[in-house]
C-alpha cells in the first residue's frame, strides 16, 4: 500500500512499488498478467514519475543540444480524462527548466508555446527564426501543440491551404532543434509525413477504482491520500467510481511499429490499452502521481485554452474562413492596441460600438478580399493607394508605362459588441501572444 504525505514519499517509490500498484489495476489482472511471464524483467520497467518527467526532459535536452542540428518530436495519446494536455505541460515545464529557464520566464513564454490552431503554429514556427536571427545562432527550444489533429488533420473545414502549408514546413524546420510536444485523441486523422517525425510515443489510460471495494483498495488509498495531501482536493467518492491515471512510453525503436499497428487495425482511442499486450513499453509510470508537476502552469493554459475557444467562436461568428484568420488575428491585435480608443458608450444605428472618431483603427490588407471579410465585423472602409514610379534604367527615366502599385488598408470606426466582450475578457491573454499572431506574416 501506497500512502503520499507530501512529495518526498513520491520520489522515494521504487519500481517494486510502482510495480505492486499497477498490479491491482483491471489491465494487469485481466491481461497483462498471463502476457508477462518475465516478471522480473517487467518490474524494471516501472519508473518513479518524478524521475521519469526529469529523466525524459533530459533525454528530450541532450539530443537537440549534440553536434546535429535536430529536433525532437513526442506524441501524447490518450482518450479524454487521461491528463494529455496536463503532461504536455509537465514535460515542457522541466524541458525549459533544463535549458536554463527559471519559473517566472516559463510563466511568460508559455503564451507563446501553447499552439492550439493551425495559425499558432505558423506564427511559432516564425518567431522561433526570427529568434534565431536575432541572436545569431540555432538554439533548441520546446512548444506544446495541443488537440493536434487540429493542425494536422487535411480534412478540416477551411484549413486545406493552411495545413498544406504546416505539412510542407514539416521537414524544412528540422534544423531549428524545435522540440515539439504533440497530443491529440485522434493519431488516426494526422497525415502520414507527421507521424514519421516522432521519436517517442506516451500512451496514457486510466484504470477505474471502485471506492469500498477491497479489489481496488490500494489504488484508492493512494489516490484519495494524493489528492488531499499533494493537490489539496477532497475527492468525490459518492459517485463509487474514480480513475487512477497510467503512462507508458514506446522509445524511437518502437514507436513506428506502434503508430502503424494502430493504423492498420483502426484502433479507437479507448482501446489503446490493447499496445501493452503487444508491444512491452520501455517505461511505465503512475501520471496520477504527475499532475502537481502542473499546477504553477495550469492557470496560463486554461486561459490561452479558453481565449482559443474564443477565437474560434468568433471565426464562426463572422464567418472568417481559411486564409482570411490571418487577417482577423492582426485586427483583434490591432484593435486590443488601441483599446482605449473604444468608447462603449457610442454606437452606431447598428448597434456597433464606435471608435474614437478621430482616430479609426487602420489594418494593412493584402487585396479586397480581406475587406469582404472585415467589413462583417463592424463598420470598415477600404482605401486604396496607387504607387506609380517612372521605369528607369540606371537611375534615368524613359518613357514607357509606369509601373503601377496598389497598397490596400482598411480603417475600422466601429465593432460589433461580440468583438469587444472578446477584447475585454481576454485583454491580457491577447497581449501576451500579440507577438505570436503577428509573426504568422499575415499572408497565406
């Protein structure tokens, strides 16, 4: 039996007592059981969780940081529940953390490296090489791209060019010692020239307790203890049931065979479980025991979670499709810039809320598709400016057809209430990752 006080009965777990945990699980007992016959082979495989996050994060660190320009690509799987999202962060808190980084310049660059949409990649992508210039020399560096069938998947509605263009940068990028940790519910819809990136693979499942029942009576009391003492929960235990969380992790010796087995059989996300039998793991861990490795950075990923859950309501709203979220990113960065000059208690015969009327807010467009799908979010005017220059050679003019040049903006006077409760609510999430939308270039 298991019982956590604080961290250091965490840390002093051997592999036998991680061992012995597992074992009272439904998993083991139905199948696994029967499948090891090598048991002392097997125990050695289960590793502390806190050294297993340490352990991996400086696996992660000494491979992008050898003499090979590389990056290092690591896939979560897990069906919902799993803590996916929540390792993510963990492995990229002690990734940084092994780089150099202290806790307040994670905090901050958190809001950078959390992609959720496909633009976010593009403008991390971006921002990583203009890092690189600025500083004169490749340096490795870690981002979460969370949900990633959202960036990964061809098939999503009004993503094609997009995604086409995340998958060309696929290999190009390989230099830049990115470290991407990737989690997604869905392998089976992310195209095939991103799951031949990957050098590690971290399953994760969940193995009920059935509280008052003796048959699961020392995953209870580990949970229960874990939750009081360490996350300061009380757990509910009137519904009968909980879920005690489990990692495995498949090294680059395996993890092709793993990906193509689960694409073969169309395994569902709930069967994962199945691997175990027919691949051994090269580490087992008990995430349950993982998730206070978190909670410094929980706070900021909720906020860029439901600030994203945002965005994707208003594309919805306005009808903001394809290429032109570019467009729309740099107006709501543009617009939370001059956010003073809003003034709430203006409106227009629409209902708009008016800007100050003598300051309009200008955007750069590139063409006058981009007004079509501005104009939907409040009131906005197109202007058009004509470069003409004389043709010369060697600085003389001749005579012959000016070359002619067109220069798009779009000023803004008013916004539609929906956009400014978006402003307002998510001002300061905004703000931290204006850097990130505006390095997406804004042209698609």
């Amino acid at each position: 039996m298991v019982y956590i006080k604080d961290i250091s009965d965490i840390r002093n777990l051997k592999p036998n007592d991680i061992f012995e945990l597992f074992s009272k699980g439904e998993l083991y007992k139905k199948v696994l059981d029967k499948e090891w016959s090598n048991k002392s082979n097997i125990i050695n495989k289960f590793q502390n969780p806190l050294y297993f996050l340490e352990g991996t994060a400086e696996t992660i660190k000494q491979s992008v940081t050898s003499s090979i320009d590389e990056d290092y690509w690591i896939l979560i799987l897990g069906e919902p529940g799993t803590g996916k999202s929540t390792l993510s962060v963990s492995l990229y808190k002690h990734i940084m953390s092994k780089l150099g980084y202290n806790l307040d310049q994670i905090k901050n660059y958190l809001y950078l490296d959390i992609c959720y949409l496909p633009f976010d990649y593009l403008g991390r992508i971006n921002l990583h090489i203009d890092e690189i210039d600025e500083k004169g020399k490749i340096f490795p560096h870690p981002i979460i791209l969370d949900e990633a069938h959202n960036m990964f998947d061809l098939f999503i509605e009004g993503g094609t060019s997009v995604i086409r263009r995340i998958l060309q940068r696929i290999f190009e990028i390989r230099e830049y010692r990115l470290i991407h940790i990737v989690n997604t519910q869905i392998p089976r819809q992310m195209a095939k020239r991103v799951l031949e990136r990957f050098h590690s693979l971290i399953i994760l499942w969940k193995e009920p307790i059935y509280f008052g029942n003796k048959d699961t009576k020392n995953l209870e009391e580990t949970y229960l203890s874990y939750m009081k003492n360490i996350l300061n929960i009380e757990p509910k235990t009137n519904e009968g049931i909980g879920y005690f969380l489990w990692g495995a992790l498949y090294g680059e010796s395996l993890i092709h065979d793993v990906l193509r087995w689960i694409a073969k059989r169309e395994i569902n996300i709930k069967e994962l479980r199945k691997i175990l039998s027919r691949f051994t793991p090269k580490y087992i861990f008990p995430m349950s025991l993982t998730l206070h490795e978190a909670s410094d950075l929980r706070p900021i990923y909720f906020n860029i979670k439901l600030y994203n859950n945002g965005i994707k309501k208003l594309y919805d709203e306005f009808g903001i499709k394809g290429s032109k979220k570019a467009i729309f990113l740099k107006t709501l960065v543009e617009l939370s810039k001059n956010f003073d000059k809003i003034d709430l208690n203006k409106r227009d015969e629409n209902g708009n809320i008016k800007l100050n009327d003598m300051y309009p807010i200008s955007i750069e467009a590139d063409s006058k598709t981009d007004y079509k799908a501005l104009k939907k979010i409040g009131r906005a005017k197109l202007i058009m400016d004509i470069d003409e220059k004389q043709s010369n050679i060697e600085g003389k003019k001749i005579d012959g057809p000016k070359a002619i040049s067109e220069y798009y903006y779009i000023n803004i006077s008013t916004i539609n209430p929906k956009i400014y409760n978006f402003l307002k609510n998510n001002y300061f999430t905004l703000q931290k990752r204006a850097k990130l939308h505006e390095s997406i270039g804004f042209r698609i």
